[in-house]
C-alpha cells in the first residue's frame, strides 16, 4: 500500500486495497485493524481520523493489513472476539464466537429460570457422585444445606425417564461440550455465578484459551480434557449445553476461506452428514447418572429438524423448541423436562 498522511487515508488505502482483493467485509476489516493498530475504539477513533498516521505503527498496521489480504480472519490477527458485552481472547485453535450463539446462551438462562426459580437443583440420581469425587465441595459454596432452596418433586422427572427424587439446595450443574474459547461456559459462569460451570474440549491448546478467558473474566469455570460427555462420567448434571462441529466434512472445502483455511477443522467437521457429535452425546447419556432437565444445541442449516427429533427419541423431555437466529433461521434446539 502506498504511504498515507492521516489516519482516514489509512481507512481508505486498506478498504481499496482488501476490497481489490476479494476480502469479505473490506471496510468493517479496516476499520477494525486500525482501532487495533491505534488503541483506538467507539468516538475516540472517529475523532482521530484527521489526524496524522503515527509512523512508528506503521509497520504493524501494514502487517496486520497483509494477513488480513491473505484471508486470515480479523479476530485472530487481533486476537479478541466480543461476545455477550465481553471481549474473548481468540486464537487459530478455538472457533471465533459467532453472534447467533448468544442467543443459546439466552435461551439456557431463560429455561434455567423457568425450571429452577430458586436457583438450586431440585432432583439427585440415587446413589449418584459428583465425578468420582466424594466429599468435593464447589469453590464458594457451603454445605448443601445452607444453601436452603427448592425441594424439588420425583414426579417431576418420571415424565422425563429416570428423574430422581429431590436433593434440596444443590448448585445447578451446566456442562458445555466443546469449550473452545470458552464464550459459553465463561459466560454462563459470569452471569449465573451461583451455578457449577464445567466445559470439555478434545484440545488441550483449546482448553488454555478457555481457561485463560475464565481468568481474565473473572468466572469460575471448571476445564476437563476428553471426549464429549466422557470426561464428566457420574457428575450429576442439570444443564448440558453444546455448540459442536456440525458442517458435514464434504461441505467443508466450499466453506468461506476465512473458515476453511483458518479455523480449527476438529471445531468445524460433524462428520459425513454433520450431526455425528449429536447422536454421539445422545448414546453417552447414560455415562450421567441422570438426564439433564435441560438441553440446548446450536446447529447448522437444514439440521434442526434431524437434532430435534432425536432430543424426541430419546425420550427425556418433555418439550422441545426450535430457536430462530437473527435471520430467522432455525439455529438452536432446546429439550426441556418440566
């Protein structure tokens, strides 16, 4: 790019020079970098637009233009995302958080609020441990009983297939499956802080940008490596929550080269029809000692119908909804046991 004098030059220099390029959203890519480039955001930036382009950024502005020219997404070359009114720390080995995803999260603490009006679990499996770790007690919170609460009712959960009956004042227990940068858990954890928060990815790497957001967020969120439901085997869980791959894997290569090339496959690939991570997650339930009274799935195009109708066939819940994104597009499934 040639030399530019103010900062707009430098908006309009990389707008042409992304867009001549093919790059999908030139003029929202620039103006990203720069704030990036410059420490800049909201009016601050558009206040400094006259003013000169300092020549010592210079150097990483035209860096962080190039990798963007080569398709690299904005959010890894700045490494944040924003999601839920919190800035995420993103990397090659997470998927970028995507807008339609907050709406999951609202519909978990929707339907949470709904089931659980006094914020404590009301059903324990007979016989059931947390995790294989007896006498654990979760950070913060004191013994059961003084937690008070729900007392929940058997009847409840018979309708639903192997409800147990009422263990009063448990913490409700989420677990999302496929942490990645954490974007659900975290948030979840931040804004229901009196829930037990737990989230499980294949990637170690994964795990670290989760962890580190947890930190950096303030949440309380607990990190396990492994398989799906597998590492959590005996926890007693409330809510399951999950975003997985589901872009079937011949699918792939026609993907958007921000994605193809960029984000991490084992976050993308749902095998040859894309729902292989569901109908895996519904045969590892009985790794639980109980169903979850709440479930809730992000999907891809065309799928929620197949996602819903095997929550149906599973038979553990009693209502079943589909949630629209903001296109109207049938983007999340929700399995509920009232």
């Amino acid at each position: 790019m040639p030399q530019v004098q103010s900062i707009r030059e430098a908006f309009a220099e990389a707008s042409s020079f992304l867009s001549g390029l093919g790059v999908s959203e030139p003029q929202r890519s620039a103006q990203l970098l720069l704030e990036h480039t410059l420490g800049l955001s909201g009016a601050a930036y558009y206040m400094a637009l006259a003013d000169p382009f300092p020549p010592e950024k210079r150097e990483r502005w035209e860096y962080a233009v190039t990798k963007r020219a080569s398709g690299e997404p904005v959010q890894y070359i700045t490494g944040e995302q924003e999601f839920y009114g919190r800035v995420f720390e993103v990397t090659p080995d997470v998927l970028i958080p995507r807008p339609e995803t907050e709406l999951l999260v609202e519909a978990v603490l929707r339907y949470a609020a709904e089931l659980w009006p006094q914020g404590v679990a009301g059903g324990r499996a007979a016989g059931a441990s947390d995790a294989g770790e007896p006498g654990e007690r979760a950070e913060g919170v004191g013994d059961e009983g003084e937690l008070g609460g729900a007392k929940g009712d058997a009847s409840e959960r018979a309708a639903g297939g192997g409800y147990a009956a009422a263990r009063p004042g448990r913490r409700l227990t989420v677990i999302d499956i496929g942490a990645g940068s954490g974007a659900i858990s975290v948030t979840l954890a931040a804004e229901a802080p009196a829930w037990r928060v737990l989230a499980g990815d294949i990637s170690p790497a994964a795990l670290a940008v989760a962890g580190r957001n947890a930190e950096r967020l303030g949440a309380a969120v607990e990190l396990r490596l492994g398989d799906l439901l597998e590492p959590f085997k005996g926890l007693e869980t409330d809510i399951l929550v999950s975003n997985p791959p589901y872009i079937p894997g011949g699918d792939i290569a026609g993907l958007q080269r921000e994605v193809r090339d960029h984000e991490p496959r084992t976050a993308l690939d749902g095998g040859e029809d894309g729902l292989d991570p569901y109908r895996r997650m519904m045969e590892q339930l009985p790794l639980l000692p109980a169903p979850p009274r709440l479930v809730g799935f992000e999907l891809g195009l065309g799928q929620a119908e197949q996602v819903a109708a095997m929550l149906k066939a599973a038979g553990h819940w009693s209502e079943i909804v589909t949630v629209p994104d903001l296109a109207g597009i049938p983007r999340h499934v929700i399995g509920i046991a009232r």
